[in-house]
C-alpha cells in the first residue's frame, strides 16, 4: 500500500478548517527537499482559534522531541492527532490528503486485508468480503464476521484497523506512544478488547479515554475558562455508531465529570439506515424494483444516504443519483423530509440528555452550555432539538469530528509524564495541565448466594469517582482442597439480579487449605476492574485472572443433577471396609451444595441388588440409608448398573453414577455391557475403586470413559479426600467463597 507521507515533506494538515499545505521555503537553513530525510518537517498548528475565525501558521519542527498520539477509534471513521511539548495539538493526515479514515476492512480473496478508503471502494461491489460497524460489537466474544474459514471477532477486526494507523504512525516516528478513546459507555469487556487490539497492532497504549471527556479536555486546553468561578456545561457526543452524554463541572485547573450514560446503539447509522429504508420503499412503490432484496444494491444506497444526510446538513434540498446493474435512479430529498424519517433518533436522544443531567442531579438552569462533538452533531435537526430543550449557547469552534481526537493526544502527554504504574492503579497520581476526573459510567457489584439466593454485592454506585477500591477480608473456601475461586462482577444496582449478564469474572488459583482471603477491587483510570486477593495467614499474594464470563443463568441457576450411589456390599467389604466407604460417603453429602440435587442409593451384593432410594433431594435421607448397609455376598456389578440406569430414567438432567467396590464384578461382560449402556444414555460413572484386590485396568478403561473418572485409594485419608473434591466438582457452580469461619446461612460467592 503507497504511503500516506511519500513525496511530500509534510506530515500534517490540521482538519479544522481546508486550507492548502505550506509552500517549500528553499533556500532556508534546515529545510528539506522533497525525499530527503524525514527528521523534519513542516507542522501545520493550530496556534489561535476564535468563532468563525481560524488563523493557521507553519513552524518548522524537530521531531526529537517526544511525541504523543490521541486515537479517535470511531465505528464509521478514525482519527488521530499528535502533542508535541508545549506546541498546539496538531490532526495527523491518513490517506489520500483526509484527516479522517472509514473504519471499513476488506478482505481480498488472494491478499493481505485492506482498510479505509481502499476497503470503502471495493466493499461497494463486495460488501459479503467487509468488516464494517464492528465497535459495536467489542466486548461481544461471540459475535464474529466469517470470511472464507476464517472468523474474525470485533477485537480482531480493531486490531487490523489499529495495525493500519500504526504503520502510517510508524513511517516517520520511532515510538507509539497512544491514548484511545473509547465510548463512555463501553463496559469493561469492551475496555479490554479495545486495549488488547491496539497492544497486539502494535501502539504502546499510554491510556484509555472517554470520548466525551476527551473533547470537554480539548476545549479546555484550547480555550481555557476565562471565568474563575466553577462552570456546568454538558458534552453531546454523537458519533457514527453510539450517543455519550456526560454533564461536568470545570474550573481553570480540574474537570470533574458529574454524571454519564449513553446508548451504544444510536448513532450516526441508524439514520442512514432510515433513509435507505424510506427510499426502497419509494422504489419499491415507484419503480417495483427494492434495494433491501438485494445486499450489493442496499450497500451502495446506504453509503449514498450516508453522504445525502451530510449534504443536507448545508442544503436544504439534495438530489440522489442512484444506479446499480442497469437500473437509475433519481431521488430528490429535502431536510424537512429527513427530519420527519429521523425524529424517533432525535426524541431519543434528547431523552438521554435529560437523563444524563437527572442523574447530576442538576436543572437546565444550572447549565453553562452544550459542547458539541461527534460528526453528528453537525446535523440542524440535533442543533435545534438542542437548543429548543436547553435555550444554550452550543459549543461548537472546534471541529466536532477532529476534538476528541485532539483531547486524546492532550492526555498522552499528560499520562506519559507519570510512572506507568499510576496510570492505572488508584495512586493519587498528579497530572500536568487539568486535572480530569472521571467517573464510572456503570454500577458495579459481585455476586453472592446467600441460602441459596442469588443476591448482587454493590461495590461501586454509578458515577463513582475513579478511580476508586473496596477492600474485604474474611473470606475462604465452601468447600475442603478447593484451589480455585472464580469471581463473577455484575454491571447493575439491583439488589437481586435478573436478565444482566455477567460484566467481569476473575478465577483465584493455587489457593491453600482453610485460607483467610482478603479481596481488593480497583476501579482504574481506564474504568477497568482489576482484582486482588491475599491468603492473610501467610501474607501470600494469589493469582488472578480474567476468565470468560457465563452468563447470569448459568450463574445462578444450578444445573439440575441427579447422583445415585452404587455401594458394593459384597462379602470381602466386610468390617474395616464398609464403614470407610459409608463415613466416606457421609463426608461427600456433606460437602455437597444440593440446590437442584436429587440423590439415590443402590446397593449390591448383600446378597443381590436393592434400590434403598429413589431419587429425592434430601442428602439426610441417603445418610441414614447408608447406615443399614451390610457387607454379605459376590459382586454383581453388572446389575447394580442396569438398576441405577432404572433409577436416572429419561429426564433432562445430569447423570452421576458414584460406584464404590473393592473387588473384580461376577460377571466381567455383563458389567462391561451395562457400563456402555450407561454411557449412552449419558450417565457419568465415577468409579472409587478401594484395596488391592482388584482389576483396576478393567475398571479404568471397561467401566469409566476416562481413567480420570477412576479413583484408586488404599488408607480411609485418600477416600476421604477422593469424596471431598468430587463433591466440590460437582457443586461448582460459581466457584465459591464463605465468610470465615464458614457457618451456617453464611454469604457465598
């Protein structure tokens, strides 16, 4: 792909207004000609900027000096911007002399993928070989775009886009020193994503940063309050893929955000989308022709409605030319007819706003003014609704779609002057220039069963200043030799969850026996979570690692089981074995957590086969069943398993079949033919085989499907220990942590 920066010796336009680059001064000391070394070059700044009124100069500057990048990752374009020392931030030119690059990716059959304006043209004819729109779904593991065999996820997708930006960055600048800014809505799943993209491209990500923050941290740098008392205003941020609303308070040196919300699903799009369906349905109704039948021909009404909403916000009337295999079209639209397809867009956006100062706790009265960013913004129809709702003055000097870029290269610089470890731990760290103060955009709490109900932990209200930590000691395990704890945060305030999925889930490893465990939860800058847990006994800092999170249900709702015992009662279990094997079992029901448990009892060779239980979900009943077992008889395995697969009958559930025997079955076939019935059937058998006197190769690999479902032991210690993580593994559910000491009706995690 040819270079954005060959042949010319500038690397930078500023976007905020269209003027020519500056001429080649020849003659003059340090200057270059075109080709010549890319140690320095021409800067367009932006050195003074008043309403109306753009006053541009060139300087020529040294590129030794650090610099730092702000990335605007957009859903239908991207931007970036550059900060150097004390000069004005300056908009980095991509491609083809534009400041700004389609978010688009197109995957040729036979060649590396291609992004902006080169995947713009060829999508045209291919969309079904294109990644567009794909921000939305960050956060989202399984969605995914297929390609040929290949699935490419929304991360996967950013980071080839990221790839691109980078390498343009990278053809004049040895370091890639990045803030990214994402929606202020985006969870903490997408936060990670989007940081984990930009690492694997290649960008050292100094930071992430709310949209509408970066653009209120571009205003204030560019035109500093001139008043000293404290000011409200409220950012505007509708970009091509998601509205963020933010209301904050500014004064000469802070800017603290009082409240956020957003909706990740309006945007841009969804009036391009209205548009192109308004106008196939006066296609279909004039020409009996529809775009929406056909993919290729919907794509390219949709990029040409995308540019006749631009249009129409200077025109008052626009003309569509549309012409696809044949067909040709003439449209004519005006902005009255626009806005009347698009007001349910402008309602809801307004009603955002509302929100936004409700949660602030603040009356339009109380405003100062309406910061407007977002290449949305630019629309009349959102100006006027704006205006009618609040009767403010809009702040719109700087270029809505190049701001929040210039605000990102801002808080580079800024957090490039710290240690990294206060650019996201909860030091109170200073920073040069303003002083941002974010906020959490989202409730944050944790799961907890408390008797068997699922209740949600609030650790962090919404709007929590960031960043922030809860710290919490006397926990430990439920159940004895658990080493692994998973730990399940929850994006919601509601006391007792629902329908919310799970925001985060960490997993603590190489836990000790009967821990004391102290958890610390950490907002960062970055509004990420990060988790931290210590054994208090020896001081010993545990591992912690971010996990895939199920989903709510599958949290808290136990997955119906049903486990019936099949105890061998034969004649040489007599004495010493039979009572190991039934405190062993008595253990088991013990440690076992029965929500959506039934438990059953066979017995075998005492002389026969007898069905103690049927399936009910009493532990206690199985208890004193077992006490009336006594070892007389042979082993006929083979039938104990027929009669447990009578027992399980045909229902949905899980099927655990727990075999304890110390001897070779009666009948090696009948056994070996009953096991493979089970295993059809979906049973699960778990064989605790005890002594010496036994075939345990034939129970290995004839009984158990696997050789890990077979459990050898020889002193009443190892069974007892057997029982125990076998009853763990199939309480796991949500991992588990109790109040220390455990008691009854204790919290559970």
């Amino acid at each position: 792909m040819k270079s954005v920066y060959q042949n010319r010796p500038w690397q930078y336009w500023d976007s905020f207004i269209h003027c020519p680059p500056p001429p080649h001064r020849h003659g003059e000391s340090g200057s270059h000609s075109i080709g010549e070394s890319h140690r320095e070059c021409y800067i367009v700044t932006l050195t003074q900027l008043t309403f109306g009124t753009h006053i541009m100069t060139g300087t020529s500057t040294n590129t030794t000096t650090q610099t730092y990048v702000g990335i605007d990752l957009g859903t239908t374009r991207c931007v970036m911007a550059s900060q150097t020392g004390d000069a004005s931030p300056t908009i980095i030119q991509l491609e083809s002399q534009q400041n700004a690059l389609p978010s688009l990716i197109y995957f040729p059959e036979d060649a590396p993928p291609l992004c902006g304006q080169e995947a713009s043209s060829l999508l045209l004819a291919h969309p079904e070989r294109g990644g567009l729109l794909f921000k939305r779904k960050m956060g989202q593991p399984q969605w995914y775009l297929q390609i040929d065999t290949t699935k490419y996820t929304a991360k996967a997708l950013s980071t080839l886009l990221l790839h691109h930006l980078h390498s343009i960055w990278c053809e004049h600048h040895p370091q890639a020193e990045a803030v990214i800014t994402v929606p202020a809505y985006f969870d903490d799943i997408a936060r990670r994503e989007t940081i984990e993209a930009a690492r694997d491209a290649g960008w050292q990500v100094l930071g992430l940063l709310n949209e509408p923050s970066a653009a209120a941290l571009a205003y204030h740098a560019i035109y500093p309050p001139k008043d000293t008392a404290p000011q409200c205003g409220l950012v505007f941020d509708l970009g091509g893929g998601t509205l963020d609303v933010t209301v904050l308070r500014q004064s000469s040196d802070k800017i603290e955000m009082l409240s956020s919300t957003g909706d990740t699903k309006l945007g841009g799009q969804e009036w391009d989308d209205a548009i192109a369906w308004k106008l196939s349905s006066q296609c279909a109704r004039e020409y009996e022709w529809d775009p929406l039948d056909e993919p290729k021909a919907f794509e390219h009404l949709r990029r040409q409605c995308q540019q006749l909403r631009e249009h129409l916000t200077n025109k008052h009337t626009e003309t569509l030319f549309f012409a696809y295999e044949g067909i040709q079209l003439e449209l004519t639209i005006t902005r009255e007819e626009l806005e009347r397809w698009c007001r349910p867009f402008v309602e809801r956006s307004i009603a955002i706003a509302q929100r936004a100062l409700d949660e602030a706790q603040l009356s339009i009265s109380q405003l100062d003014h309406i910061i407007l960013a977002g290449g949305g913004s630019r629309m009349p129809m959102i100006r006027e609704a704006l205006q009618a709702w609040s009767d403010l003055p809009l702040e719109s000097r700087l270029d809505p779609e190049r701001s929040i870029a210039v605000g990102a290269a801002i808080r580079a610089q800024q957090l490039a002057q710290l240690p990294q470890t206060q650019r996201r731990s909860d030091a109170d760290a200073y920073l040069p220039g303003a002083q941002l103060s974010e906020i959490s955009a989202h409730p944050l709490g944790f799961l907890i069963m408390k008797d068997g109900t699922p209740h949600n932990k609030i650790l962090f209200p919404k709007h929590t200043p960031l960043p922030a930590k809860y710290k919490k000691s006397g926990f430990t395990t439920s159940h004895n030799n658990q080493t692994e704890i998973d730990i399940h945060l929850m994006q919601s305030d509601a006391p007792t969850p629902k329908a919310e999925t799970c925001l985060a889930s960490f997993r603590i490893h190489d836990i000790p026996p009967n821990p004391q465990i102290e958890l610390t939860f950490r907002y960062g800058l970055n509004a990420l979570i990060e988790v931290e847990a210590v054994e208090l006994e020896t001081t010993q800092t545990l591992l912690v690692t971010p996990i895939t999170s199920p989903s709510l249900e599958t949290l808290i709702t136990p997955t119906p089981k049903d486990i019936v015992f099949a105890i061998d009662c034969s004649a040489s279990m007599k004495g010493k074995a039979i009572l190991e094997a039934k405190l062993a079992a008595y253990e088991f029901l013990n440690n076992i957590r029965p929500e959506g448990m039934r438990f059953g009892l066979v017995s075998f060779g005492d002389p026969g086969v007898h069905v103690r239980t049927q399936l009910q979900p009493q532990p206690i009943v199985i208890r004193a069943h077992l006490a009336e077992l006594q070892a007389v008889g042979t082993t006929p395995l083979g039938a104990a398993i027929h009669a447990s697969i009578d027992l399980f009958g045909t229902t949905q559930r899980e099927k655990h079949l727990m075999i304890i025997t110390d001897g070779t079955p009666d009948n090696k076939a009948e056994a070996e033919n009953a096991a493979s019935l089970a295993h059809k059937q979906g049973i699960n058998i778990k064989v605790i085989a005890i002594g010496q006197a036994l075939d345990r190769p034939f129970l290995e690999h004839r009984i158990c499907q696997t050789t890990a479902d077979c459990h050898a032991v020889n002193d009443p210690i190892d069974l007892s220990q057997v029982f125990t993580s076998l009853a763990s593994e199939l309480s796991k559910r949500t991992g588990a942590l109790t109040k220390w000491p455990p008691k009854n009706g204790s919290n559970t995690l």
